[in-house]
C-alpha cells in the first residue's frame, strides 16, 4: 500500500582548509579505504519508476521511494550490495533498517532490528533503531552544560536528562543522501545541516556520514562535522544486533568480548558517577568471550539500575588517541567481538574512539513489531554504539567532546561480519 513498501523480497553530512580535530580517543573507521572520490550522480532507471541503480563491479547501490513523513517529507530506501551482503538504509534518520549476511552454512538472514515502514521510526516508541545519534549521543544530565562560560538548556527527554540529541535529534531527521564508491565498495554519503540552537546546542554543525560495504564484508561508518561556534559533539550509530537473526529470540546466547577492563558506574537515571572502575570481579567483566545472559540477573545495583546492561565500558586502547589539531590519523583499534555459537556468526568491532556502550535491550516489551512480522521482546537485540563517554560536557576529567571553528570531527567504526 502507498508508503508502505513491501519490505525485503525473500532472496538469500562545510568545506574547509581546517586542521582535523582528533579526538582524544575518536572512532575512525578504518581499515583503509573510507570514501571514494567519485561521487556518481543518481541514474533513473529505465521506465522511470524513481528507482536509481549505481553498479561499481560486485558492488551496486539502488534507491526507491520509502513513503513519507507525517509532514509530508519524502523518504527514500537506499539498497547497498556486494556478493556477501545486503543493507537498506533510510534517509529518516540515516538508519541501517536491514543487514542480511550468511553464516557458516550459507543461509543468509537479516541480523538486525528495525520497522517495516517509517511510521514505526517515527513514533515515540522507536527505541532508536538503527539510526544515527546526535548531536550528543547518550546522556547530558539535566539536559544542561557550560561551555566557554555559557550555560545551555537542552531539551530532557529521558527523565531529567536529555538523551540522544533531544527529542528531535539527528535520528528524527531526513538526511541527503549521495551514492559514492567504486568497484569494489558499495557507498552511501549522508548529509545534514544542523542551526545554530537546533535541539539547544550552539552553533550551526554540518555532518557527513558515509556508510561503506566492502567486499572483506566490512561496514565501515565514518563521520565528519564541522561547526561555525564553539560546541560540543558524540556521533553514533545505533543498530541493535542479532546474529541468530531479526526476531529468531534473545541475544543472551550471544559471547561477547569487550577490550575494556573498565566502564563508567552510573546513577539511578544512568548518568555516570564520574568515575572508571574496574570491571574485575564485577558482571561488567567482558575481558573474555561472555554469554551475555550469564550474569545479566546478578543482584547488582547497576545491573538494576539500567534493568541489565546499559553502561558505558572505557576501551583499552593502545594509543589513547591524537590530540585535537594533530595532523596524524587516530587509529582503529579493537573494541568487541560478538559471536553467536548457532549460526556461527561473528561481528567484530573496530574504532578511532574511546568508549562503547554496550546496551542489552532491556526495554522492548513485545510492543513493537519488526521487519519480519514478528515482535521484540526483552533482549532481542543489543546495541554496541562507540562513542565519547555519556555527560562528557559536565564531566572534565572524560576525554573531550568540544569541536571548535576550523577543525573537522572526524570519526570512524568498521563492523565486520564473518561466519565459521
């Protein structure tokens, strides 16, 4: 029916000569090849049904029309493919709605969560599927920071906090979007001009996002922005995982290995104390391949707090990142693996930044009804979103989140998908 597409057929965001701000501790993402610089203009295919088709070997990107917002806004559904992978993303809100991948046996399944059509995305109830984060990922206590002496009132929708952005933050945006790649990569660049004051924060911020399918089955996200006024800035992305497949039941089967030895406790709205304690004897241990059920019932208070995990581990990294200014690339070092002992799959993570909050989907209830028709209960997916530390702005001693005139965030995270 109009604006509301079939989902799947079955088959297996300013130019400037600025100095890169790297991050103390930034996500880049890596692994080589990040955007092409060609740029191919969209090709309407023949019949002019608006649907465009972009083939670089292997690799082919193709767009339809994805319905509309409530107000009207028109959402396009870009397909990028190669001979090992399949993923849909939306210009709402950037979002990765499919990901299909094989496992050890060849049969390919869809291993993340997402809404069939975009009201779903844009409903209260979106637990932020797949989309990406911003300007501020994670939590700002109060929904208030200073910077440079200036206080500022975000809105809080998250209690007394603001989380993810505010209420109209980049995942509630339709971005531009632009096919990029080339024989062997299948890109899509995504752009977004965010005001001066958008969502409370200062300055007028222009961010790209490229996402990059290779043919080593690779998704590789990497963001840059720059700003016109002092500010602050945490880009993520927020696919929630799993492995067994989009609605085959709970992740708590999944092994996962976090290279942290410490994370961020929290308060009871989940803001962090300020401190970095040490994972050591605690269910926040994931030095070593984990079943992510094993102590996610454990009597702990943070346990409670978050009703399972919903904190933000502190990555062991060799190089604890360039200063801001520096001339040299962060480098992607290795921050999870998750593995799933049924299909075989494994999805291991790279990135330039600091931490990574590891969420256990604690709060899908069997309310919201996904790709597959099917519901999604209390873990049934997880998300691993690299990241700055929650409430970095008010927390000096965390590595800094302040992005000033004439540098460039620049950021990157490498997902890659095996089976064995």
């Amino acid at each position: 029916m109009p604006g509301h597409p079939d989902l799947l057929p079955r088959s297996p965001h300013a130019q400037h000569p600025a100095r890169r701000r790297r991050w103390p501790l930034v996500a880049t993402l890596g692994a080589g090849l990040l955007v092409s610089s060609v740029v191919s203009p969209v090709v309407a295919a023949a019949g002019g049904d608006g649907h465009g088709h972009h083939h670089h070997g292997d690799a082919s990107t193709t767009v339809e029309p994805f319905g509309n917002t409530a107000d009207g806004t028109a959402v396009e559904r870009w397909t990028l493919s190669n001979d090992d992978m399949t993923m849909r993303v939306l210009t709402f809100g950037g979002v990765i709605q499919t990901l299909e991948v094989p496992d050890e046996h060849g049969h390919v399944d869809n291993v993340v969560l997402g809404h069939p059509d975009v009201a779903g995305y844009e409903a209260d109830s979106d637990p932020y599927f797949g989309a990406l984060i911003g300007r501020y990922g994670n939590r700002i206590a109060g929904g208030q920071f200073t910077l440079d002496g200036t206080q500022y009132q975000l809105p809080r929708n998250d209690g007394p906090n603001t989380l993810h952005g505010g209420p109209v933050g980049f995942s509630e945006r339709v971005w531009t979007a632009t096919p990029v790649g080339d024989d062997e990569t299948a890109a899509l660049q995504l752009s977004l001009v965010s005001d001066d004051g958008d969502q409370g924060f200062p300055g007028t911020l222009t961010t790209t996002v490229t996402y990059s399918l290779d043919d080593d089955q690779r998704l590789t996200v990497h963001y840059e922005a720059t700003t016109d006024a002092p500010t602050v800035l945490n880009l993520t992305q927020h696919t929630y995982w799993n492995l067994a497949g989009e609605g085959s039941g709970t992740i708590y089967d999944h092994r996962l290995q976090l290279h942290a030895s410490g994370f961020t406790p929290v308060d009871e709205t989940l803001i962090p104390t300020g401190e970095i304690a040490p994972v050591e004897g605690t269910p926040f241990d994931f030095r070593r391949p984990t079943p992510i059920g094993e102590r996610i019932r454990v009597a702990d208070p943070q346990i409670l707090f978050g009703q399972g995990y919903d904190h933000n581990w502190v990555l062991d990294r060799e190089d604890d990142g360039a200063r801001p200014g520096s001339d040299s690339d962060d480098p992607l070092e290795r921050a999870a693996r998750l593995h799933d002992p049924e299909t075989g799959r494994t999805l291991t993570i790279d990135t330039t930044e600091p931490g990574i909050q590891f969420y256990s989907g604690n709060f899908l209830d069997g309310t919201l009804v996904g790709t597959s028709g099917r519901t999604y209960r209390q873990g049934d997916g997880l998300a691993l979103e690299t990241q700055h530390f929650p409430d970095s702005p008010n927390q000096p001693q965390f590595p800094s989140t302040e992005l000033q005139p004439g540098e460039t965030y620049d950021s990157t995270t490498v997902f890659e998908l095996s089976a064995d």
